[in-house]
C-alpha cells in the first residue's frame, strides 16, 4: 500500500445466483492483484461473503467488482458493512 494511503475494511454479503458460478475463485483472484487482504466463502443460505482490507480506492473497486461479479453470475443485492482496516490478515484466501 503506498505511503499515507487510507486503509479500510469492507465487510460483503453478496446475494442472487453467485454460488456455483466461480464467484468465490474470481472474488480471491481480483483482490490479490488489487493487493487487498481478507477472505471470501460461500454460505449456507446461497450467498458470498467476504472482507475486505486494503487501500480505500482499491476497496471500493472490489465492492464495486461485486455487484456483478463473474460473467456467470447473477447479483441480486450486495450489502456493505465499512469501517477501518483491523490489519489482521496477512493476504487474501478462499474460507470453506
């Protein structure tokens, strides 16, 4: 992250047709190359959650990324908890 950027966090449940649909691998692909650190799963329910840490542009580009994800998926609603980055994680993974 470049010097005196503003690190944040944005905590996602993305709702619609996102499981089965590579939503998850595209999500950890993308924040890796957006150097972004957290973790993306699958729940119970059908949705994806995720958190989100990083610099804020590059936060709310991912966010952003989420409203329509992969070419396959159909997002129906994206629900956004911001608040300051807690620094607690070391990159950015698939939870199962």
């Amino acid at each position: 992250m470049a010097e005196g950027a503003e690190a944040i966090r944005a905590e996602v449940v993305v709702s619609g047709r996102v499981q089965g649909v590579w939503f998850r691998g595209t999500t950890c692909q993308m924040a890796r190359e957006l150097d972004l650190t957290g973790w993306v799963r699958n729940r119970p329910d059908g949705k994806v959650a995720a958190v989100f840490e990083g610099e804020a542009s590059r936060v709310r580009r991912m966010v952003s990324w989420c409203h329509h994800g992969p070419r396959l998926a159909q997002v129906e609603s994206v629900e956004v908890c911001w608040g300051r980055a807690t620094g607690e994680f070391m990159d950015f993974n698939m939870r199962y």
